[in-house]
C-alpha cells in the first residue's frame, strides 16, 4: 500500500469501526490509534491488500461473512465464518485491543472480530457483545475465570477480621512481605486449615465456612452440610467457591449467554441458569484450576476454570 491509500485505509477503518459501534466518533485520539494500529497489524500480517479489505468491509455490510447462529450451537467459530474471509478473521480473532477495552485492560481474544464482522453484533454500555440488540454475550477465552464482586484487599481483611472472631490462626501469605490470610481454598493451607477447624466443634466449623462464603457473595445461603463427611471436603468447598462467583457474576452484569471460546475451535455456550452451570460443575464438564483471588490486590477475587 502507497503512502495516500494508507491514508484512505486509516479513514476507510475508522468509519467501519463507527458503524459497527467499536469505536464512538467522539473517542480519545489514543483510542482510536489503538485501534487502528491493531487494524493495520492484522492487515499487513495476513497479507491482506487494499482492494481486499475493501471487499471484506463490503461483505460485511452484506452480512456474507459470519452467521450468528454460531451463538446458539458454539463448536469452532471458523465452520460460521465464510471460508473466503478465514484467514483475516483468524487474525482478527486474536486481537486484545486496549482501545475496545476498558481504560486499564484490554478486550478478550474475539471481541474485536466479532464486532467488526457483522452488523447484528454490537458493543453494550456494559459487557462484551449485543446480539441483536437484545442478547448480551459475555465472552472468555483460554484464561477462563468467573469473578466475584469484592477486591482482593478487602477480602483479605474481611476474612482474617473472621479468623480472629473464631480465635482461629492465619495462614501467611506467599508474597514478599508478612501477611496474614485466609486462604482456605489452596491445597497448600489445607493442612493449617485441618488443624485451625479442629479446633472446632462441628456447627461452630459450619457456621465459620458460612460466614466465608458470605465474605465472598453476601447473599450466599445454600446449605453447606455436604462439604462435612465427616470431614471438611475441600474438593467439594473449592466447587462451591466456583458456583458462588458464577452466581455473583450472573447477577453483577446480568448477561445471557457466557460463552467458552477456548481457542475459537470448540467454543461452549452457556446460559445464565446459574443451576445448568452447577451442573457443569458438578458432573466435571467444567474444571476447576488455579485459584485466583488475589488477596493483596485492588481487583476482584476469582478462580479459574477450563
């Protein structure tokens, strides 16, 4: 591409990106230079050239490029894509542009393709996708996580604040300086934690983990017998701690559909009946990895899942 069709290209993306609500035409400079520099990097590394990108921004005002039924059946997002525009999408997919993404953190991996390949796709107020204007889509890529609604500062201080109620001993954090926690989900506290709930009878050791879990989701009021037998599960208590953010998650940005992209080959749809997705979690649809609760940290607490 010539210096003056560089400069046509720049005007060309910029109001594709107004039109498909990527971008606001009244957006900060360095928002839409973001953009635009994620644009043109896919651009150059799919060797895609002007006349081509003319024709893909064509088709997708034709609405020839993707069908959204993928939202419904999930499965690998290439078979919904028009094997002419595959490769560009591929690249497309993989952008994580912090001019889509909040201030401090940059969109998901399909965000920006989805936004930028179908006119039925736009971007809400909150959350990641509008589907037809009347169903939002919440998306998550590989780095699955769900998310409670309390930072990891305050839960940390709300939980030892709970420790110390119950004349029950911290655990010390793994991070650089002295601190206390109460880091009950991870398998390397669980022998501090056999020993501190021994100490226990057995309502007062119920009574303590419901008092946590309310720490993590105030409305939390479920039953918890089940993760006594006899003793404390923690297998059973780390599942629970996972249906609680998810629940906590639905009800904070009250979206329809969370869908798994994994790698964009076998995406998973799911709905925001939090009892379908304990279900998942309880039959081992959905895994349940590496905690994420970022104790000393101002963002929010989470665990993630695969």
């Amino acid at each position: 591409m010539n210096e003056i069709k560089n400069e046509d290209l720049e005007i060309i993306l910029l109001e594709h990106c107004y039109d498909m609500t990527i971008l606001k035409r009244d957006a900060e400079l360095k928002k839409k230079e973001s953009i635009l520099d994620t644009l043109f990097g896919v651009i150059v590394r799919s060797d895609t050239t002007y006349e081509t990108i003319l024709e893909f921004i064509d088709d997708i005002k034709k609405d020839t490029v993707f069908d959204v039924t993928f939202f419904k059946k999930g499965g690998n997002i290439y078979d919904y894509i028009n094997p002419k525009w595959q490769k560009i999408c591929k690249y497309l997919y993989r952008q994580r542009s912090v001019g889509l993404g909040t201030p401090n953190a940059a969109s998901g991996e399909g965000e920006l393709m989805f936004l930028f390949i179908s006119k039925k796709i736009t971007k809400p107020s909150k959350g990641d996708l509008l589907l037809d204007n009347t169903e939002k889509i919440e998306l998550k890529g590989e780095d699955v996580r769900v998310n409670g609604l309390i930072s990891g500062v305050e839960f940390r201080k709300k939980t030892v604040e709970l420790c110390k109620k119950w004349g029950l001993e911290p655990n010390i954090a793994a991070t650089k300086v002295y601190l206390e926690a109460v880091e009950i989900e991870k398998p390397q506290h669980q022998d501090h934690w056999i020993k501190q709930l021994s100490k226990l009878n057995s309502k007062d050791q119920k009574d303590f983990i419901l008092s946590w879990f309310q720490i993590v989701d105030p409305s939390f009021s479920k039953s918890i017998d089940h993760l006594f037998h006899p003793n404390f599960l923690f297998e059973k208590f780390k599942k629970e701690i996972v249906k609680s953010l998810y629940s906590s998650m639905v009800s904070d940005r009250n979206f329809d559909k969370f869908i798994i992209l994994g790698d964009g080959t076998n995406a998973k749809i799911f709905d925001n009946n939090i009892d379908t997705f304990n279900n998942h979690i309880d039959n081992g649809n959905i895994q349940i990895n590496g905690d994420y609760f970022r104790i000393n940290q101002d963002a929010n607490i989470g665990w993630y899942i695969s």
